[in-house]
C-alpha cells in the first residue's frame, strides 16, 4: 500500500504525484489539509525522521508563526504544532511498505519501488 500526504497545490507533491503515475503505480492520496492525519500518525513520522525534516521552513504558515511559534514546532510540541498547522508538515510524506520519506526525488523513490 503507498500512500501520500500532501496538499494538492504543491510542486513536490505534484512532482511525486505524476512520477507514481508514469510508473503505473497505485497509491492514495490524502489531502493534509482536509483529512489532517492523527496525532498519532504525526508522531511516528517526527519519532521516525526527526521535527527537522518534518517541519516545512519554506511555507508560507512557518513565514506567519511568531518566533516563539518556530521554536515550539522545533524543539517543544512538533506534534501539535503540526496538527493546529497541517500545511506545515513538509511534503510530500510517503507510507509505501515499511519506508517513510518526506520530500521527493525521482532517484530516490525509483529505488522504493524497484
């Protein structure tokens, strides 16, 4: 099963979105936006791959927090801060099998799927 995390705007997200359909590969994708995972979920991608890599400094969202904001999703409650912020979450958040990725590379998800 893949699945993909994202919001439907986004370039990577586009990116991975057209890669796994040239590639004839099935998967769902899930709009953080609107069907904002649990928090448990978020909580095994931070636990997983770190609030660093999880947490989108690029987005408009991280550009409008205050200071404090930024170092609570950092270093305090990422979780939380993620969850009150779905856009924040760096995208796209690949679940195919046992991998967990964040962002995309056509190189490095050719090698998830070979």
């Amino acid at each position: 099963m893949t699945t993909i995390y994202g919001i439907p705007n986004c370039d990577s997200v586009k990116k991975a979105r057209k890669w796994l359909e040239a590639q004839n590969l099935a998967y769902t994708f899930v709009d953080v936006r609107e069907n904002t995972p649990p928090a448990s979920q978020i909580e095994r991608w931070v636990s997983t791959l770190g609030s660093e890599k999880m947490v989108n400094k690029r987005s408009t969202t991280w550009k409008n927090m205050s200071e404090e904001e930024r170092i609570e999703a950092q270093t305090g409650n990422t979780v939380g801060v993620l969850l009150a912020n779905p856009t924040l979450i760096k995208r796209p958040v690949l679940e195919h099998n046992d991998i967990l990725d964040v962002g995309f590379k056509a190189e490095t998800y050719a090698t998830y799927f070979s």
